[in-house]
C-alpha cells in the first residue's frame, strides 16, 4: 500500500490552521489573537499555493499577514488594549447559545453536502487554463519568434512540426522575413496548424524529441496515460515543450500572467469590476480620514 | 497536492469559517470581532480557490482578489471607528457602545 504524503501534509496543515484559529478566538488577549491569526494566514498562504495560486498565496502574505495585521496591531497598541483584563468577557447564556447555533450552522452545511450529488470529477491533467487543448489566438504569445523558429527548424522537432504544416503555411513562413511583425493572418494560419497537430496523431517519437526538454507533466502523461484518450492533452503539451516562451503553458493558471490577462480581456467580467474596487478604495481613504480627524 | 479530495477543502473552509461565526457571537472586543470577520472571509477565499483548482478556471481567483481588496478596505475603515469610538467613550467594550440600539 501506498502511503500518501500529500494527504498526511494536508491533514497537519489543517490541524495548524484550525487550532490556530481556535486560538484566536479563545485568547483573552487581543496580542495573541493577532499573533494566532498570522499564524492562520500563513497557512492559508501555503494552501493556496499548493492549489497553483501562486499569486494569490503571495498576495495573502504582503497583504494579510503584512498590512492588515500591522493595522491590528498598531490599533490595539495605540489603544493599549494589551492588558488581558482590559476587557472582561461577560458570562451568562451567550457562550453556550453561540456554540450551539454554530452545531446547527455546521451541521446543515454537512446535511446539505450529503443531500448533493457531489462534485462533478475533476481533470486530472488540465490542458489548459480552460480546459480545452486547443490554441486560441492569445495563446500564441510571442508570434514573431515562433514564426522564426517555425521557419528555422533548427531542431528536429521544429523541423518536423513545420513539415506537417499544410504548404501554403509552409510558403507563408518561409517569405516571413525577421524585420516585419507578423500579420494576423499569419497567426491564425499558425494557430489553426498547430490545432490541426493537436487534432492529428500522437506527435511522440523518442529520436524526434531528443533535443527537447520535456515537462515533468508530459513525462508523466507519456508513462501513465492510455495513447488513445489523452492523445490531444499529450500533443498539446509536447508542443508547448516544443516552444516554452512562444506559446502559453498550461500549468500557469495561478501565475501573474494568466490572472492578469484574464483581469484585463474585454470579453471577460472582470475590468468593470476591477475599476470598481479602485473607487472603493478611494472612498475607504476618505472615510478613514474623515474619522481620524479631531473634532472642535 | 492533487492527492487531496477538494471536498476535504471545503470540509475545512467550513469549519473554519463556523469558528469565525463562532468568534463573532461571542467576543466583547471588537478588534477581536474584526479578526474572526477576516477568518470568515480567508475561509470563503479558500473555497474558492479549491473549486478553481477543481474546475481548472482561473475564475476562483479573480473572486478572490475583489474579496482581499474589500477586505482591507473594510479592516482600515472599521479600525478607524473603532479608534473614534474609544477616543469619544474611552472604552470599546461592544456591552458599553448601544447608542445606536434604542
């Protein structure tokens, strides 16, 4: 039997971040709470980067742990709330009422994901941020240079991928000259081969393949995968190995780039929204000015 | 960790976010309070993370980002009360401030 790492990793996490929070809340001193709750966040942080958000584990240690828990900090220092008996916690039917409506809270949420049918399964390799092994046009990031190494074939692959081109791209690529930008019909001409390689058989060859760097993911597609269903996943991956820096990968859906693209692509919900929160923050500086200053 | 169910994700953003509840209904201090709204709210930006990751959809996070954004917001307008608050009562237990309350 197989012993699973990631799950043993994964309960000692949890039992961190719950007992840390735990803490939080039992603490008579407000210091340690705050000190309990960094604890927490960075946690937290780490389970988002195991669940690929690179940025956002990022964003969660210079944001939470950085800059609100210096906010907390510096209130209750400013406020000298440290001594423990600053505040007396009031007895009576308070405590056992919360504990027994977050039973109830608790338990509902387990009853309604026993009356659910459950996740749909996941993909266990995603090809792509969106889960299609196709290329769009924004895939392509970097055309000229592709074009390039298209027209090169400098190795054995390239050279290969090219000659399975349909020959009209083949003519297009070999008048391409390094000077012009490439035109838009050049990229979709492109995109639209490099699907056709996707849709067409299993581009692995051992020989043909020898001068690329393989990823650990198609290393572990190509060993564990049956040819026959994961045939577009492999290819798509064997073409970004192919071209790393000309073409989007696909285990880059917590990176910088990806959210940032999808943060600012017109055809997605997220730039309103985005504006938005600049003015929310702009009224949140007001307000907080308006509060801080000293009356008569 | 792909060894790792999502639902146990959620299993755990659940309880965290019943011991943030928790914290809400029964601490005096408000500093408190606000620190058990930010465990909420880090309970909710984990579920939606790991439901990212299980769809494949880089949309689990972009909810995230506006969530962190309002939370900071909301902890330097609320630490702001809180401060304006003690400065015109010289307390901030939550029993004392009921101005508002009849």
């Amino acid at each position: 039997m197989s012993f699973n790492w990631s799950l043993m990793v994964f309960f000692i996490l949890a039992g961190i971040s719950v007992g840390s929070a735990l803490l939080v809340v039992a603490n008579r001193n407000p210091v340690r709470s705050a000190l309990f709750l960094v604890v927490n966040f960075f946690v937290l942080a780490i389970f988002f980067l195991t669940l690929s958000a690179q940025f956002i584990a990022a964003v969660q240690v210079i944001v939470y742990a950085g800059a609100i828990m210096v906010l907390f900090l510096f209130v209750i220092m400013l406020l000298n709330l440290g001594a423990p008996e600053a505040l007396k916690e009031r007895g009576g039917l308070q405590m056992p009422v919360a504990i027994a409506l977050a039973v109830v809270f608790i338990s509902s949420l387990g009853l309604a994901g026993s009356l659910t049918t459950g996740l749909p399964p996941t993909r266990a390799t995603p090809a792509t941020v969106d889960g299609s092994p196709y290329f769009t046009n924004r895939d392509i990031l970097l055309p000229a240079d592709l074009a390039q190494k298209l027209r090169n074939g400098a190795d054995p692959a390239t050279a290969y991928l090219r000659d399975q081109m349909h020959p009209e791209v083949q003519a297009k690529l070999a008048a391409y000259r390094d000077s012009d930008a490439p035109s838009v019909e050049l990229i979709s001409d492109m995109k639209r081969e490099l699907n056709r390689l996707v849709d067409g058989p299993n581009l692995y060859d051992p020989q043909r393949f020898s001068s690329v760097r393989l990823s650990r993911e198609t290393q572990k597609l190509l060993n564990s995968a049956s040819p026959m269903t994961d045939r577009k996943r492999i290819n798509r991956l064997l073409l970004q190995d192919v071209f790393p820096l000309e073409i989007t990968k696909s285990d880059q859906m917590g990176s910088v780039e990806t959210i940032g693209k999808a943060m600012f692509d017109a055809k997605q919900p997220w730039l309103l929204p985005f504006e938005l929160t600049s003015i929310l923050l702009l009224v949140g500086i007001v307000g907080s000015v308006v509060l801080a200053r000293r009356r008569g | 960790m792909l060894g790792v169910p999502t639902e146990y994700f959620l299993v755990l953003s659940g309880i965290l976010f019943t011991i943030g509840v928790i914290g809400v209904l029964i601490k005096r201090n408000p500093i408190v309070i606000f620190m058990c709204i930010e465990l909420m709210l880090n309970a909710v930006n984990l579920t939606f993370i790991a439901l990212g990751r299980h769809f494949v959809h880089v949309n689990g996070q972009m909810y995230v980002i506006f969530v962190m954004a309002v939370a900071a917001a909301e902890v330097a307008i609320g630490l702001g009360i809180i401060v304006a608050l003690f400065r015109s009562k010289e307390t901030i237990n939550i029993d004392e401030v009921n101005l508002m309350k009849y």
